[in-house]
C-alpha cells in the first residue's frame, strides 16, 4: 500500500505517471457516479435531472483530460506554443463541431427547447428524445406538405432524426409545446351559395365548442403570460365566412393540445359532415357530375 502511494506521489517517472493517471480517472469515474446518484435524488423534475447527469458527465471528462494533462506535461517548456497551434487548427478544422457546441450553450441557457418538446428546426418536425453537445436527436413527424414523408398526418413516422444544433443559429425554431401546448386549428368547409349556408355555420360552431379546449387553453395562456408579455387573444371557437365565386367558403377556427390535433380534428369533420348530410346541406366541389339520357327505339 505504501509503495502504491509513492507511486501515486511520485510524477517523475513512467510507471508512477501511469498510476497517478489511473487514478485520476478512477475519481473522476466515482464522482461521476455519486453526483449523478445525488442528482437523481434531490431532483423531481425528470428533464432538469438529464441536463444535470449530461452537464456534469462532460464537466468531469474535461477535467480529467486538463489533469492528465497536468501530470504528463507534453513538450515540456513549450506547452504554450504547442496549445496556440493546437487551438488554431481544430478552430479551423473543426468549425462545424465549434458550431454545434455554441448552438448547445444557446440551447441550454436559452432554454429554446428541451427534451419531450415538439419542435421543427431544418424542415424536421417531431419530438425531441435527445440533446448532446453536438447533435439533437428527434423522433420524426410527418406532414403532408413534406417530401418523402409517407405519413400524411402530424404523427410519428418512427424515423430518429439527428440535427445539428448549429441550426439554432441559421434555422428558425419552432416549438409547439414549451409554453403553450395549444395550437390553432382551422377547418374549411364549401357549401353552395343556394344551400342553407346559416345553418352550416351555426353547425359548425356548436361542433367546435363541443370539441374546443378553450378553458385549458386560458389557464396555459395565463401561465405564459407570467413568462412573456403576450398580448390577449381570442380563444373561444369562431366560424369566418368568405364569399367566392363557386360557393359559401366557412372556416371554423378552434383550439386544440398539440398532441391531438389530428385525431381531434378527425372527429369534428366526422361530425360536421354527418349534420350537414342531416340538414341536406350538400358539400360545394369543383367538379361536375354529368348524367347522360338516351332516348329512342334506335338509340339516338
């Protein structure tokens, strides 16, 4: 035992910088692992517990790395000139990485999205499951305007997405459920300009209200506000109405949780066309059915 900790003191030799190094990781492992258990015990918030592990995981390795440094101690006198050079060639080498690393400070502190979040950054839309230095990892959406998506709808395609987070910097970022987990939704529906077109909006109202999340959404909009001075918006479900030339354009506007704004949306056209068919309120189409008779003994 005794010979082991000359050995850990003793820097001046190989073996004895082998052991001190061995060491030094060895503490670094231990104190990695006591912090983290700490920090799953003293914190409730599941998210703010992954950040914690994550930061003090790096926090650890870069300190480690400085103090391997310390004990082998390269090039001698010339360590300041060897590190000027270093540091000059992964800047240029390494600008991408230096990219990512900035956008995952900005992240962090910025607090532009953390995991679970439902984000679109570089034209990728889903729910974020990772973030590291480097990359964040989302499980991807699909989007019917999106090419070679083949999910028509906002769910999971089960693709994982890796993007860089130097795209906080050059990509706008838009998070659906940070502060507010509501969206607006809008459905247009045609009707003919003879068809009881009142009677359609007056339909489509009472099925928005039904299906509208309005009173969440003014307790989620009152927490937000304690946040950002956002400016008061209307809430309750509305039906716009629009005058074309082929028909009677209605759009109801409605709030709905991201989270289920498809399915919810689902069941308010099924409900809409159901009543409408009841009320034979036919729906408006470009197209044209066209009916052909026949007359005659021969055919003409």
């Amino acid at each position: 035992m005794e010979r082991f900790l000359d050995l850990v003191v003793d820097n001046s030799t190989v073996t004895g910088r082998l052991v001190t190094s061995i060491v030094i990781v060895a503490l670094g492992l231990i104190c990695a692992t006591l912090v983290r258990l700490l920090v799953a015990r003293r914190s409730d918030d599941a998210y703010t517990s992954y950040h914690l592990r994550k930061v003090v995981g790096y926090v650890l390795f870069v300190l480690v790395l400085i103090a391997l440094a310390v004990v082998w101690r390269p090039f001698a006198g010339r360590i300041g000139v060897v590190l000027g050079f270093m540091a000059a060639g992964v800047a240029f080498a390494m600008q991408e990485t230096i990219g990512a690393i900035a956008g995952w400070f900005n992240i962090v502190s910025g607090r532009i999205f953390r995991v679970g979040d439902r984000i679109e950054m570089g034209g990728v839309k889903g729910d974020v499951i990772d973030i590291t230095p480097l990359r964040t990892k989302v499980l991807e959406m699909g989007a019917a305007d999106q090419e070679g998506s083949w999910v028509g709808g906002r769910q999971h395609t089960g693709r994982i997405v890796a993007l860089s987070n130097k795209l906080t910097f050059t990509e706008p970022v838009y998070n659906y459920s940070a502060a507010f987990e509501f969206i607006w939704e809008e459905l247009t529906i045609p009707v003919p300009h003879a068809s009881d077109w009142k009677t359609a909006e007056r339909i489509m109202l009472q099925e928005a209200e039904a299906i509208s999340r309005s009173e969440g959404a003014a307790d989620a909009l009152r927490a937000m506000s304690q946040r950002y001075p956002v400016p008061v918006t209307e809430l309750v479900p509305r039906v716009f109405v629009r005058a074309t030339d082929n028909w009677m354009e209605l759009a109801v506007r409605f709030i709905v949780p991201v989270r289920t704004a498809r399915s919810v949306k689902d069941t308010l056209t099924r409900r809409i066309w159901e009543r409408l068919e009841a009320a034979s309120i036919p729906v408006a189409s470009q197209t044209v059915d066209a009916t052909i008779r026949v007359s005659g003994d021969d055919g003409t």
